[in-house]
C-alpha cells in the first residue's frame, strides 16, 4: 500500500483535511512531526491530495526517504 504525507502548516489545516477527506470515506491520520513541533497527514492514494487542493488546504508533499 503506497502511503503519502502531507506536511501541513498547522494543526488546524490538518484536522479540517482529516474532516474533508474522512467526510468523503477517504482512509487518513494526523501524525506529529519527529522533528519540530508540526503535523502530518498520512492519506494512501494520491487522490486524495487532489481532493485537498481543490478545497484550499495547503500542504507539501513529503518526499519518502530513500535507504
């Protein structure tokens, strides 16, 4: 299963996107950050994100960590 994270720029723009993609039957979570003191929302298909932009919610796609 592909997950993607969506770095949000405040807990606020991640509740209202788990609540729009949720709203949709979309499957994601609000994770906190390792590293600072903001939020991540994991969705697993990119469509969803498509679903964000059209909404307004800004975010930035996190790049996966290659090992």
């Amino acid at each position: 299963m592909n997950e993607f994270i969506a770095e949000m720029p405040s807990y606020t723009y991640a509740l209202k996107a788990e609540k729009l993609l949720k709203a949709r039957g979309i499957r994601c979570e609000i994770k906190r950050r390792e590293e600072g003191c903001g939020y991540n929302l994991h969705v697993y298909n990119k469509t969803s994100l498509a679903v964000l932009s059209k909404n307004g919610v800004p975010y930035k796609l996190k790049e996966p960590e290659v090992h």
